[in-house]
C-alpha cells in the first residue's frame, strides 16, 4: 500500500483552485449589486406612491427602506403611527 500525504498539488490545480475563488468572489460581488439595484429600484417606486397607495399596503413613508431590506417589523416607529396626524416623513 503505497500512501502519498503531504505531496503539494500540481501546479495546474493551484492556478485552477485559485481561478475558482476568483469566479465565486466576482459572482458574489455581482449577486450583491444586483440585489442592491433591485431595492433600490423598488424604495424608487414606493416614495411614488400616494400616502393613501402605502397605507393600503400597510406601510408608512419612513418604514420603505425596512419594508424593502426585509428589515421590517410591523411596529410603527416612534412619531411614524400610521395615523393621518403623524408626520409621514420622518
């Protein structure tokens, strides 16, 4: 039984190895950009809509941001009650 530990890789599975990381490092960075044009794409949208089109959806002026980057809560934030006295652009 013949073992080989510790030999290093050939030359070609290192440039390959590290043509690899450099492909899912530049996937990685453009899935981001990506996701990031898309949200900004859609805050774009929701600050178009009427107070009354965001209230149907159950959305205050200043929760689009959270509402988009699925950081939201469904708890109105302080002086953002949803209410038609509180001031919608906080």
């Amino acid at each position: 039984m013949s073992t080989t530990v510790g030999t290093p890789p050939a030359e070609g599975g290192l440039a390959r190895s590290r043509g690899i990381d450099l492909i899912t490092t530049v996937r990685t960075w453009w899935m981001a950009y990506l996701v990031r044009r898309i949200e900004q794409a859609a805050i774009i949208q929701l600050h178009a809509m009427s107070d009354r089109e965001l209230q149907d959806i159950g959305v205050t002026r200043c929760q689009i941001e959270r509402a988009v980057r699925d950081e939201f809560d469904h708890r109105p934030l302080d002086g953002c009650s949803g209410s038609s006295r509180a001031p919608l652009n906080c």
